[in-house]
C-alpha cells in the first residue's frame, strides 16, 4: 500500500511538471481597459486588466511643480505623436513619484493614454510585452515602482535593450517610466572599484579609468532620457498636503487637526506625502467612528427618555 501511494505521489508531480511545458491558454486581452498589470501563470506572462484604476488628481500633487510640469510636457509630446523620452523618477520615499504617474492616467486616459504596471522582478519580459502592444493605436506607458535590481540580477539588460533598442526598433507607442529611491538603479559594490586603473595620459597627468563594471551598472541610469529627482517635505509643506488630503474628505484642517498630524508624522518618523494622505484616512476615520458612536449614544439616551418609568 505504501508502495502505491508513493507511485502515485511520483505520478502527480510529474503531471505538474509536465502541465508547465505544455503551452497554455492565455486569456484575451481586455483592450477596452486603461490599465493592466502583467501577471505570470505556470511560466507564462499575460496582460491583467485593471477595472479600477487608482484615481489621483494631478491637483492633489503638491510641492513637486517642477517634476510634474516636466512629466507632463514629456507625456503630452508622446501623445501627440512627438518624440518623447523615458523616465526614471529618483528620491525620497513617500514624495510623490508613483502617485504622479497613475495621475497622469486619470488626467490623460480620454486621449488614449494607457498604463501597464510591472514587478521589478518581470522586468525580463519587456520585450515580450513591448510586441503586443507595438501595433496597438493607443499609448502605452510602462510603468515599474522602486525599480532596483541586485548585483547579480541580469534583468537590467532586458530593461536596457526597450530603452535603447537592439536590432529592432524601439516602438513609437511605449514609455518606460519607473521609479526609484535610489540614483543607480544596480547597487556599486566596492570589489567593482577596486578594478579602477590609474595611469598617465599622453600629457603625463595622472588619469583615472574606471572599470568596465562600473560603467556597466551606473550606465543603466542614463538610458533614461529625462530624469526627475524628489526631496523630502519640510514641516510646513508636510502640514500643507495633509491638509489638501483631509479636504478631500471634507473636514476643516484646524489646531486640533494640526495637532494630530504632527502627532502622527512623529510616530513614523518622517514627513511626506504619502504619511500626509495616511495621516488623512487615519484622520477621517476616527472622527466618523466618533460622530457614529456619538449619536449612538444620543439615539440611546433619547429611547431611555421615552421609557415609562
């Protein structure tokens, strides 16, 4: 008896080895959509339609004007049918890049603007997505949040052949933008400095090469034409967006409310955009919670009123 369950134990995960190289059904693509994301199933990539997209306004964008009049520029140019570039969106946490890039979706998916989200981890099948979508009409930009990768991760060679393009044509209608909280998107390890030469030029002065390496990982950076760097917030602009967050749930930013910001940015240890819009919803919620609660009470006290005694 154990014998055979064994058997059949073996016989079940050489089934699921083989159902892995056998060629799969792939959904059909919902073009009717605006945005998707690319999902991997049993080895195989395919574009998942978002139905609800993350609707955030340009308006509630603050203190990053210079980056957002450029992104925008950049996005304009490529929908109109110009030459536009790639970007890489570099800086603090928390200051605005990923929520800049679905807000140009909200603001510009009526002129064919479409957004595809991608993990840093399947940045390998570009290529693979950039075909299906070559000779589609509408615009395309590809969108990867907190792209890094590893020193060993050669990933970044797929993402460097869409930037520049390899013996095909790079398509007319995509876009690569992507995030980063760092400069460099492949980490500098000290044994690739190492390799630096030192050595004189033809005038005799001391020169300093450095190693292919090197030039190989900060070379990424650059195959993005248009770069935008975001800062950290100070305190004022911190309580300025959490106060543009929390009228969009229709409460006055007063001293209580201040309060409570400062209050919550202490207890994360920072200040940025995203704590602002956290501070908001965490914000929001207490004070329905307690007008709720509140008129429980009253409801309560006014039933006990009419209570024979």
């Amino acid at each position: 008896m154990q014998n055979l369950n064994d058997l059949i134990t073996r016989a079940e995960g050489l089934i699921d080895k083989l159902a892995l190289l056998l060629p799969s059904t792939q959904p059909t693509v919902d073009w009717s959509a605006t945005a998707w994301r690319w999902v991997m199933a049993n080895n195989k990539g395919y574009l998942q339609a978002i139905t609800h997209p993350h609707q955030i306004q340009l308006a509630n964008i603050h203190f990053v004007d210079a980056q957002k009049t450029e992104i925008v520029r950049n996005t304009r140019q490529f929908l109109a049918g110009f030459s536009a570039n790639n970007v890489l969106l570099t800086g603090a946490r928390g200051t605005g890049k990923s929520s800049l890039i679905k807000a140009l979706l909200t603001e510009f998916s009526a002129q064919g603007l479409r957004l595809i989200e991608i993990e840093k981890q399947d940045v390998r099948h570009l290529a693979e997505i950039v075909q299906q979508l070559r000779e589609r009409p509408e615009k395309f930009i590809i969108f990867c949040d907190d792209l890094t990768f590893e020193a060993n991760d050669d990933g970044y060679k797929a993402l460097k052949v869409v930037l520049d393009g390899s013996i095909a044509h790079t398509s007319d209608n995509v876009l690569v933008y992507a995030t980063s909280n760092r400069k460099h998107l492949i980490p500098e390890m000290m044994a690739d400095n190492l390799a630096t030469q030192h050595g004189l030029n033809a005038n005799g002065r001391h020169e300093i090469r450095p190693s292919d390496t090197v030039e190989e990982k900060t070379s990424l950076s650059e195959r993005f034409g248009l770069w935008l760097s975001f800062y950290s917030f100070d305190q004022d602009e911190y309580l300025q967006i959490a106060a543009n967050w929390l009228k969009t749930f229709d409460l006055v930013f007063d001293e209580s409310a201040r309060k409570a910001a400062l209050d919550f940015s202490l207890t994360r240890g920072a200040r940025s955009g995203r704590i602002a819009y956290q501070f908001a919803r965490d914000y929001s919620g207490k004070i329905g919670l307690a007008q709720l609660l509140n008129q429980h009470q009253v409801n309560q006290t006014q039933l006990q009123q009419t209570l024979p005694k």
